[in-house]
C-alpha cells in the first residue's frame, strides 16, 4: 500500500441511483456494484450540479458549480484558464488519465486569442478537460462523420464490422427477421439485440482499454486518476445478447407518477410535459420497449465491472487503488410524466455514489451508508487529497469527502445546488423566454428541495411528507410553506453572491493583502507617530537607502 495510491474513478452515464440493487431495485440485480458498495461507503444523497450531461461534467472535472465555470449545457466550451482536476494532480506530481467519455467542447476561440496552438501540449490538454487521453469516445449521432479522437469504430472495422458509420450500425442498431438494419435512435426498436456480440460493444470495449491503461501503468511511480467514463446505459436504448431479453415487463416498475402533476398550473412545468420527450416517455408501451432495454445495459455494466475488478484483485491493483462509481445524472423513464433528464426531481439530479478506500485508515466504514448530503465537485477536492495535494478552497468549491471515508467526522453541508440552463429548449420557445431569464436553480436541505424559476414562480417539495415528489408546494398558502420558500430564497441568494471566481487568490495573495501598509501603502496615516504606534515599526525604516530626510 502506497501514501499516495491510485484512484479508478468510474463514471455510467444516464444511470439512475434507484437501478441498482444496493439501491434497492427489486429486479435488477448488480452484485458486482453492490459488493463495492460493501467494501466501501455507499451515499444516499448525492446531487450533481446539473441534471445534464455537460454542465454536470464539467462541474465534477472542475470541482466547481455551473455558475463558476460557466459552461452552462452541452456544447458550451469550458472556457480558457478554468483550472481542472488535471491542473491539480499535476501540481503535485499526479496526472489525471480519461479513457470513454468526457462531453469536453474546447475554447476554441479563446485559445486563439490568447495565441496558444491547439496542437500544442497546453492546447491538447485545454482542448481535454486537462486528461491526458488515454482513449475518448463520446458517441455519435446518426448522421455524424468518423471521430478522430476514438479506436472504437476502427476496432470495430477491424474485427468485421465495416461501415461509414460502424458505431451506428453494429453498435448501436439492431436487425429485423429479414436482416434489415433498424436504428435504436427509434425506441421502438429498443428490445433488438444490438448489431453487435457482446465481446465487442462499447461497454466491453471501454472495460477493455481501461484494464490497458492500467498495465500500462503498473510500472508508473506517478500516481493517476484514471476516469473510466462509460456511454452506456445513455441513449440510445439498445443493448447486445443476451442482455436485450433479459428483462420484460414484469420487471418494469409502475411509473412514479400523479395526475395532479399534469394538471399542474406552472407554465414552465406545462410546457416540459408538452415537449416531444415528455410526452413519449409518458406513455406506457414506450416504457414497455425502453425500461427492459436500459436495464439490460445496467446488467451489462455490471458484469463488465465484475470482470474489471476481479482483474484488478489478480494483478494486485486493489490493494493500491481508490474506486470511485457514480453517475453524471439520472434519466426520468417516464416518471413525472417526464423522459430524458433536464429537471430536478430525484431520479434525474441525485446520483449512486459508492467510494471504495483499500488503506487501512477506512476499515471502520466499510460497509456504510452515509445520508450526508454531498455533491459531485466533493470528488475533485477528495481526489486531491489521496494523491498528497494540499486543499485549494479558493478553486475547489466542493469539499473533502475523506472524513466520511475514514469516519473521522468533521464533514457537513447545509444545501446542495444543481442548475440549468434551458434557452435552446423547446420550453423556452413555447413560453417565449428570453436566454438571459431561460435558467433555473435548485436549492436541497435534505428535506426540502426549492426551485427557482426565473420569471415564474417557484416549486416547492417535501421530501419528508412527499418522498416521491408528486405534489409541488411552491404555491401553498400555509405559513409553514410561506417560509420554506423566503428562507430558501434567501439561502440561494447567500450562495448566487459568495466569491466564486477568485481563482487566483492564493494564501500568499490573501496574506498580502492583509500586510499592505507593511509594503509601504499609508493610507490613512495622519503622522509618524500614529503609523509607529499601529504598526510597531519606525517611520524611518521605510525611508528609501541614500535619500536625504531634507527638501533641498
């Protein structure tokens, strides 16, 4: 066991907290998952920051909320200078090591304004979210060229499967009785086996290249951060034999879901039930296709992990690696009437989040389930912290999660934050939204979940009451309510106006700060005397060498 071991961060993407069996999935068996959970700490109130795929990422990349780094949805490059968790390991002789998927746009305009080349060592990185790329694969769409920065589609090739689009055909579609090829894009075609054997999908694939870049590295004395980021089980829904019939609908979960949630009289809430997404998922014999197909990817996830870390338990790499499983958010279902993700209830903005520590140091918690309330940038900070870093307060707005780890205590967080930004959306066209007021923002105390909602009013749950969600108090008349909803706008208003971008204010440029009239800054000063008084220091220590006290 090294001081400074290895941390295997391990990221599913679109996977929901209550999919998992150590979750309490009655169906859905992970036993994989669920024995790490065992050796490890398993929370129970993890909150990403937003409940999309690229604000959500870039907020754990960076272990700072939206609003600090700005990259407010998917397509919005993390701008130029955001420091990163890669930034941080480097500082102190670690590195931070992707293989799957980051959802990084660069700044691209940005580093041409500041003259740096993309090709460059500093452009790469930038251009990368500050991982070294062991291998990136974000997916594709079904029009989209060959990507440059993934093996996946030549790997495919080179194992038979050849095409213009080897990831949308083999991969991520499915063939009819007649062998016509039909695209999972359809959710119709949800319940196909993928075009493609197990061995060689994606979620095996990216399994594969993780347990490569750690023999790779068995000989390494730097310590890494390796971010095994998996597509799966996002959309589209499709997964490879024998996982596509494993499940049907007597294993599907009826909807959580009211009637009151549709007849709701929130504009904002309106029109996401109207958008097409919505309204898909909220009929059942979608469900019907989709549920048993997302469970299956969850079940091939699972198994693929089983794989990976029986690997690492022959190789010895478990003794000397942190693993950390969670997810960059959940996806609706149908639940609320609602598909995708994009809004705040739990099955979309809370997480599974399990952390195995194999030191000595966490063997009072193995085992443990921590109600705390914490937040996807605690990663950054915590990963920091394995490697020997010291903290970055002024950077890092996320906090230490090792005092749970280690059952040290010490370790409390009033509210938890998620935001979204909605201006490109079906909702802000139908109501006619202007970008500046199209963004909303969740406050969580653990009880009580506040949603503002720029130009509308707010929604209010009760977790406490209404562990399902499905009856919004934000237009409540009782007192109780009245005040939940002024105090909790008044806590989001205390966090909206803290310092969030004083990245560069150092310990050394606060303390300097503090010493000003040590440098000679007098200020304020009405003579000698009261400046030897305040200070402790003679006058004329700071008269310059050589120069007389007298005006000639």
């Amino acid at each position: 066991m090294s001081d400074r071991p290895n941390v295997l961060w391990i990221m599913a993407d679109q996977l929901r907290f209550d999919y998992l069996s150590c979750y309490g999935h009655p169906h859905l068996h992970t036993p994989h998952i669920d024995a790490l959970a065992q050796r490890g700490v398993r929370f129970t109130n993890a909150y990403v920051q937003s409940p999309v795929c690229g604000p959500s990422r870039m907020s754990a990349y960076t272990g700072r909320y939206v609003r600090s780094h700005g990259s407010t949805w998917n397509g919005m490059p993390l701008r130029i200078g955001e420091p990163t968790l890669g930034d941080h390991l480097r500082d102190v002789g670690s590195r931070a090591v992707l293989v799957g998927k980051t959802h990084m746009i660069a700044d691209a305009e940005g580093m041409a304004w500041l003259g740096i080349d993309p090709k460059s060592e500093i452009g790469v990185r930038r251009a990368e979210c500050g991982f070294d790329i062991f291998e990136r694969d974000d997916g594709l769409h079904p029009d989209s060229a060959r990507q440059n920065w993934s093996a996946y589609d030549d790997y495919l090739v080179a194992h038979g499967y050849s095409s213009d689009n080897p990831w949308e055909d083999f991969a991520n579609s499915g063939v009819d009785p007649d062998g016509e090829l039909l695209s999972a894009w359809l959710l119709k075609n949800s319940r196909l086996p993928a075009n493609v054997p197990e061995e060689h999908s994606e979620t095996a694939y990216m399994t594969n290249r993780a347990m490569d870049f750690m023999q790779a590295a068995q000989n390494d004395d730097q310590p890494w951060v390796c971010h095994l980021s998996y597509i799966k089980p996002h959309w589209p829904y499709i997964v490879p034999a024998p996982y596509h019939d494993m499940y049907d609908s007597g294993h599907i979960l009826a909807p959580i879901r009211a009637d009151a949630e549709r007849t709701t009289d929130h504009p904002l809430m309106q029109a996401y039930l109207n958008a097409r997404v919505c309204r898909s998922f909220s009929r059942d014999h979608v469900r019907e296709q989709v549920v048993p197909a997302y469970m299956g990817l969850i079940k091939q996830l699972d198994d693929n992990l089983g794989r990976l870390f029986k690997w690492m338990e022959d190789t010895g790499l478990s003794r000397n690696t942190i693993i950390a499983f969670t997810s960059d958010h959940g996806d609706y279902m149908g639940d609320h009437w609602m598909g995708d993700k994009d809004f705040y209830h739990d099955v979309a903005v809370k997480v599974p989040l399990i952390l195995y520590d194999p030191r000595p140091d966490a063997d009072a918690t193995r085992g443990l389930v921590s109600d705390a309330l914490v937040e996807m940038i605690d990663l950054a900070p915590t990963f920091l912290s394995v490697v020997g870093g010291t903290p970055k307060p002024h950077i890092l707005e996320g906090r230490d999660l090792t005092p749970i780890l280690h059952g040290t205590g010490g370790f409390s967080r009033r509210y938890a934050i998620s935001e979204h930004d909605y201006h490109w959306s079906e909702m802000a066209q139908a109501l006619g939204v202007p970008q500046e007021h199209a963004h909303t923002k969740m406050i969580f105390d653990g009880r009580w979940k506040y949603i503002r909602c720029e130009t509308f009013r707010p929604i209010l749950f009760d977790l406490q009451s209404d562990p399902q969600e499905l009856s919004d108090l934000g237009a409540s008349d009782l007192p109780e309510h009245q005040e939940v909803r002024a105090r909790m706008e008044a806590a989001l208003l205390d966090w909206a106006t803290r310092h969030h971008s004083r990245v560069t204010a150092t310990p050394k440029i606060l303390e300097g700060q503090k010493i000003a009239a040590e440098v000679g800054i007098l200020i304020g000063f009405w003579d000698e005397e009261e400046y030897e008084a305040t200070t402790g220091k003679p006058f004329d220590s700071l008269k310059p060498v050589g120069r007389s006290n007298r005006s000639t």
